[in-house]
C-alpha cells in the first residue's frame, strides 16, 4: 500500500525531517525525473563495486585451502573443515547480525540524521565483540568435538583444523568490526570503500601468505597466521579511509549512548541473523545427507554448491546494493520510488539469476572438468547441472526478496519463512526423494527447488499485496 497523494515520489511522507538536511544526502536520488531508470541505474552503479568486494572478501576467507594446497591431503581436509566450521559459528553469525543494518543505516541516513548512522554501527560492533567471546571459546575447543564425531583415521585432521581455529581466533574481532563498519559506507552510498580496504588486504593476504608457509617455512599454521591479520587490517584501512578519504559526515562521538538503544537493534539482528543461517544450515545439512548416499554423490554436492555459492554473490550483491537504496528511501518518505526500485531489484534478481542459468547451461560440458577429472563423478556433475542451472533463478529472487524485508523492517517474517520453508518441506521432501523414491543427490535438490520456489510466492505474495510502505517510513522514524 502507499500514502496518499500528498506524499509523492519526490516529496518526503513524513515532515519532521529536516528537508535542508535531506535535499543535501537525496541529490541525485530524489530527482523528480524518478522511474525505473533512476533506480536501476543507481542499483546498478552499487552493485559493481559491492559485488567485486563480496567476491574478494569470500576469496580472502577461503584463501589458506590455497596456502596449503601442495603442502598434502591431510592439510587440505583440515582447512576445509576449520572453514566450514568458522563459517557456521562465527562469519555467518557476524554477517547476518550486520544486515539489521542494512535497514537501520540507510533510514537513518535517509531520515535526515547521518550521525545515527555511526551510532548504530557503535552499538552493533560492540555487541558483536562481545559475542566474540563465546565464539572464541568454541573454536578454541573445536578439536575436542571434531574428535568426538570424527573417525580415529581423521584424528591429525581434527587437531590441525583445532589448531587453525584457534590461531583464526586473532581474526574474529577484525572481521566482525568490518561486517560492521563496511554497512557504515554503504549507508552513504559509498560501496567502492570496502572494495578498496579489500584489495588491498587481499594483496597483504596472499603475500603474507607466502611468505609465512613457503618464504619462512612455517608450513601450516602460516596461512591461519595471515588470514587472522588480514581481518584484523579490514578495519583499520576502513577508519582509514574515513579520516582521510571520505565518510566522516556519519561519525557519532564515542558516548553513552552506545549502551542504550539495544533492544530495537536486536529486534532486527536476530531476525536477520536466522535468515541468513537458516539457509546456510540447511546447504550443511545437504552435503551431510549427501555423505551417506556415496563418495561420488559426496563429490559432487561439494561441487555444485560451491558451483552456486560463487553465483550466489552476484545476486546477492543486487540485493544489498537495492535494499540498501531501499531503506534510505523509506526513511526519506519516498515511498513511490521505494516501491519501484523494489519492482527494479526484484526484476533485476531474475535477470541476474537467468542469466546465471544460462551461462551454467552453456558452460556443462566445460564445468565438470573444473572440479574432477574422475568420470563417475564428472557424469553425476553432468547431469546435475541443469537442475543446479534452474535453481539460481528462485535463489537470486528469494535473496532480493529478503533484502527487501529487511529494507522495510521485517527481518522476522523472512526468518519465519525460511526457518519453516527449508525444515518443514524442503530438506524433509528432499531426503524422502533421495532414498524413498530412490533419486538419489538430484532428489535431494529437488526439495531444495521446491523450498525456494514457496518462499518466493510467499515473499512475493506479501510485497504484491501486505505491505504497507507508509507504515515502515513511520517505524524508520520511530527508530531514529
């Protein structure tokens, strides 16, 4: 629903803004020449850097299984398990908490009051260190459980990727700091920032992981060393980059205030934060089932999800840089351009995911090659990339959908559905295709087509009929 005539596309809805204020952070943005022109070229323009910086920062995370590629099997298998666990317990946790941000920043900014937006990233960071603690902890203890679920031929694995996670442990506060940090750029409408502290700690990163495991000799534990270094450096090139480049307009003094203020944050962070690891958990939870169907089947779950986490970044840049424009313009009141540059992120989601489709489609005799060379499991990833192909299409939607729940304020919703969409239906149909009817791994993705094709007609069904715009500006208000 939108306001009424009174609150134009090019007139804020609520008039307690200060209107100097926001003319001067609108510009460009609430032109009067609005349409979906606007939007998609501003969408557009934030997505290019956006998606370049959440390729390099998912490659600086994953870089240690390159470090110690030629060093033997037992290190690679160590770093793939400290990964996956560091990603589950820790980065996802400090990612999906972040994205409360992308609706808090952006109405603050757009409300006409730039210095919440740094307050905000105060109080997130600082819960964030805080969490850093308990998450510590468990990667500390980690080799203790991976000695207790893995089988005693694995044990030097389990006490290598015990040790990896607990060198890692140095890193955690960096990273959480940037998650952070980097949402306080992108609330300005800077996304080239975090791209530029990125390449640079990328270069640092695969320096200092040569010189540390080959230069030095230091074998393994050199590529935790330099992967914890380079998270501990993101976030300090970011502060950098606002004392001597650009972004210090946002900045709130260091006071109080931080401590107060909680409990509307937190209505969001944990909501957001189960969107995100409920999808998460459930791709884990595949490639677990996968184990049991055979190695071959194994092989080839790790291949094409890695196959679709890599296209995954590019809609999901669409939906970060969209919601991001998104929440700003519901905190400014421009409630008919929000409207439509939801309609433009959706439309351009699909496109995005098509056009993953296509190039997976074309490229399937070539892709297989990438990932194997053993013909049993080079067939099984033959045959299962046209249904991985579809399946980008309601992936990159359901991602730009749940951005703009977030964008609007509704994280909770998102995490209702997807929590009951993957648990409820497609994992439990997905094991019942796999070994009730016998299809196997490709029964397994069928249930996960299924899950993502109900949550983008529910998601879908909300944004076309339920949501209120005039409502989410008021709340966007209420917040600052």
């Amino acid at each position: 629903m939108l306001p009424e005539e009174n609150a134009t596309e090019s007139s804020p809805l609520l008039r307690d803004a200060d209107p100097e204020a926001t003319a001067r952070r609108t510009s460009k943005k609430t032109s009067k020449k609005s349409g979906w022109r606007l939007e998609l070229s501003i969408i557009s323009k934030y997505t290019a850097p956006l998606m370049a910086a959440l390729l390099l920062q998912h490659a600086l995370t994953g870089s240690s299984i390159f470090m110690v590629g030629h060093l033997g099997k037992r290190e690679i298998g160590a770093v793939s398990l400290a990964n996956m666990t560091a990603q589950i317990t820790g980065y996802f946790v400090f990612q999906g908490l972040a994205t409360c941000l992308d609706t808090l920043c952006p109405q603050a900014y757009g409300s006409g009051k730039p210095t919440m937006v740094g307050l905000h990233v105060q109080r997130l960071t600082l819960f964030m260190l805080v969490l850093t603690v308990p998450i510590g902890a468990i990667w500390f203890n980690a080799d203790r459980l991976f000695l207790l679920v893995l089988p005693d031929e694995s044990r030097e694995t389990a006490l290598l990727a015990g040790l990896y996670l607990k060198i890692a442990i140095a890193g955690a506060p960096g990273y959480a700091c940037f998650e952070s940090g980097k949402r306080f750029f992108q609330a300005q409408g800077l996304f080239g920032a975090s791209l530029v502290v990125l390449l640079v700690c990328s270069v640092l990163n695969i320096f200092m992981g040569w010189l540390l495991v080959w230069r030095l000799q230091w074998g393994f534990v050199g590529a935790p060393i330099a992967v914890a270094i380079a998270n501990s450096l993101l976030p300090v090139f970011l502060a950098l980059y606002v004392i001597f480049i650009k972004g210090s307009e946002c900045w709130h003094p260091i006071s109080m205030e931080v401590w107060r203020g909680w409990g509307p944050m937190l209505s969001l962070a944990i909501p957001s934060w189960l969107m995100i690891e409920a999808e998460v958990l459930a791709w884990e939870f595949m490639t677990i089932v996968s184990s049991h169907l055979g190695a071959t089947e194994l092989a080839t779950q790790a291949a094409i999800s890695t196959l679709s986490d890599f296209a995954f970044q590019v809609s999901f840049s669409i939906a970060v840089a969209g919601g991001t424009h998104i929440a700003y313009l519901v905190g400014a009141g421009f409630l008919q351009r929000a409207a439509t540059a939801a309609k433009v992120m959706v439309l351009s989601s699909f496109g995005a995911g098509l056009a993953n489709m296509l190039v997976i489609i074309t490229l399937r005799g070539v892709i297989p090659g990438f990932f194997s060379d053993i013909g049993e499991v080079w067939h099984y990833i033959y045959i299962l990339l046209p249904l991985g192909a579809v399946i980008q299409i309601p992936d990159a939607v359901a991602t730009s959908l749940n951005s703009l729940l977030r964008a609007v304020g509704r994280p909770d919703l998102g995490s209702y559905v997807q929590l009951s969409i993957y648990y409820l239906v497609g994992l439990p149909l997905g094991i019942a295709f796999a070994f009730v009817l016998d299809w196997s791994i490709f029964g397994l993705w069928c249930g996960i087509l299924i899950a993502q094709s109900i949550i983008v007609l529910t998601e879908g069904f909300y944004f076309w009929k339920m949501v209120d715009w005039a409502k989410a500006s008021r709340e966007a208000i209420e917040r600052v």
